[in-house]
C-alpha cells in the first residue's frame, strides 16, 4: 500500500505533462501550496512548490534598508512544514516524497550492502541551519540580495527533477550553463550512486526537509510505540527499514520515516502506533498498511 | 503532559503562521517565484 502512495504522489507532484507540447513549467494555482516530499518546483511537471527551495527564496530576499525593504520571512511555508510536522512527523518522507520513492528501488538492485555510519546523519542538521536558513540571510551579493545556497550548490534532485529535463527541452538553456551546473551533477551521480549500496543515502546525509521534520519526531501527534516485553531483537524490523534503523532502540528516532515497515514484518507484533494526545490505539488490529 | 502541550504548541504555532502569511500576501509572492523557471534550483546560471 505504500508503495502505491509514494507512486499517487509522485505523479500528484509532477502531474503537468503539457509541458511536453508547450515547452513551459506549471503556473497554475496549485503551486500556492508546498509540496509534503523534496520535489523541485522547476521541474516541468511540478504542480506544487517545495518547502525548502520557497523558504530559501523568501530568506534571500529579505532586505533590511530604509529605501526598498521587504520584510516577508516565509511564515506561510514554514507554518506547513511545522503543521506537517507536528501531526505525523518525518512520515512524508516515507511516503509522499518521490526522491525517496527512486531511493528506494535503486537500493532493490541486488549487490552487496552496506550499514551507513550514525553520525552521518548530523550532517543534515548543518545543512538545514547554515544552507537553508542562514547563509540566504547573511551572504548578500551588491544588490542586497542573497541565494538559494541549498538548491544551487547542492540539492541533487532539482537536477534530476529539473536541470536535466529542461535542458533536453529547452536546448537555448545549454549557453546559461556554468561549473555549478556541472558540481550539481557530480553530487547527483555520487548519491545515485551510493544509494545502489546504501539505504537512502540522501535522506541520511543531506536532506534539510527530512531533518526539519524528524524534530517533531518525539512530539508528534502520530507516535511510535514498542513493548519491550514482546520485543525480542530479532532485527527483522531493521533489515527490512528503509532508512536502516533499530525502531525498538527509540521508537520515535530523528531519522525513523514512519514508513510503518516494521510495524508490518514485527513476528511478535511488538510496535504499536497512536494518533492523538490521549494515546489511543489506532489500529488494534494489524493488517498491513 | 509537557509532550502534549508542546505538540499542541507547535500545531497553533503552525496554524498562526500560515494564517499571517496568507494576511500579508506572501501566497501570491510565493506563486510567482514558483510559477518561474528557476535557473538557481537547476544549478545553471
């Protein structure tokens, strides 16, 4: 069912294919709403905006002069990614992100795999707090203005989602191309390749969205729970993770998806899940989800 | 209790800021940003 999921919201984020015939991006008014996965709103076919690239853009504009100031932060993206957040956490990750989703048929390519180091996934805080948030504000070119640092040095998916498409279909675009370009295409491939032997290098390492989200982990409404009692270590749950983690070390981790893998594949039905502040079971009996 | 009530924290928190963010237009300016190629998020130019 997941599965299903992530491929209704890959199609539900790119789902303008008359770019084809007219050659430009979506402008239609669905793009006032953020998209709850990483997809880069350049893509041709994107319908909704991304939360990271809108809120970079709003950051970088901010101008605090006497003459020509504009004081709008970006509160409208970030109260979404809050809300997001704070009723299901990290889960549209695992299933509303289609860079995710290609994560994680690239890795069922059948070669030997390989456990990511835990520490890698600080990485991703320094991403969020200096990439997206504070290096927009503070580095500003003679204009007053400042960049996009995450999305033009180093998100791999609008490359894919967006670079690479509309090079192909607006070959003008090929004379504007710079060394950036081609750095951005390096990092792509390095994480194409990693995720054949890693489980979803990307959102381990450098996603600003997943460690954004992965904060509400511990107070969201949706939670986690395992009962220590039934659990017995059997790691089933851990190799089966998406993200390779052990959900019964901390049930609501920073970097736990919420997939809902492991309440799946538990042998001893050891993890229940709750929604709401009154703890309430929200689904008694186990069918899989 | 306290899990509780910061959920619900930053639930109003969430709330309140896309209400002000919609009070002082900043959908239109974010429809237009994402209504234009940007050559920034592609890593060209």
């Amino acid at each position: 069912m997941r599965r299903r999921i992530q491929f209704l919201w890959l199609f539900f984020n790119n789902g303008y294919w008359a770019f084809l015939g007219k050659e430009k991006i979506y402008t239609g008014p669905l793009k006032a709403f953020c998209a709850p996965g990483l997809n880069c709103y350049s893509c041709p076919a994107a319908t909704l905006s991304c939360p990271i690239g809108a809120i970079q853009h709003f950051l970088s504009e901010l101008r605090f002069n006497w003459h020509n100031s504009i004081y709008v932060f970006g509160i409208y993206v970030l109260g979404t990614m809050i809300i997001i957040g704070a009723f299901v956490g990290r889960m549209a990750c695992g299933w509303a992100c289609p860079f995710g989703l290609l994560q994680e048929i690239i890795f069922k390519l059948p070669t030997r795999k390989f456990p990511l180091p835990k520490y890698f996934s600080l990485f991703k805080y320094a991403i969020l707090l200096f990439f997206v948030f504070l290096l927009p504000i503070l580095i500003i070119d003679k204009m007053g203005y400042g960049e996009v640092w995450f999305c033009r040095y180093l998100c791999p998916v609008g490359t894919l989602e967006a670079g690479l498409p509309l090079l192909i279909l607006i070959p003008s675009l090929k004379q504007q191309i710079t060394w950036v370009f081609y750095h951005k295409l390096i990092i792509l491939s390095i994480f194409l390749i990693m995720t054949i032997f890693f489980k979803r290098p990307f959102c381990h390492i450098l996603c600003p969205l997943g460690a954004f989200y992965g904060l509400f982990n511990h107070f969201s409404l949706f939670q986690m729970h395992v009962d220590k009692t039934k659990c017995k270590k059997c790691d089933i749950c851990y190799k089966y993770c998406p993200m390779g983690i052990k959900i019964y070390e901390n049930p609501n981790q920073l970097d736990c998806l919420r997939c809902l893998t492991c309440y799946n594949v538990c042998p001893e039905k050891a993890i229940s899940l709750t929604f709401g502040t009154h703890h309430t079971m929200l689904l008694k009996d186990k069918h899989h989800i | 209790m306290r899990k509780i009530n910061l959920t619900w924290f930053f639930i109003f928190l969430g709330l309140f800021f896309i209400i002000f963010g919609l009070y002082f237009g900043e959908v239109k300016i974010l429809l237009k940003k994402a209504t234009n190629i940007c050559l920034s998020c592609m890593g060209i130019g």
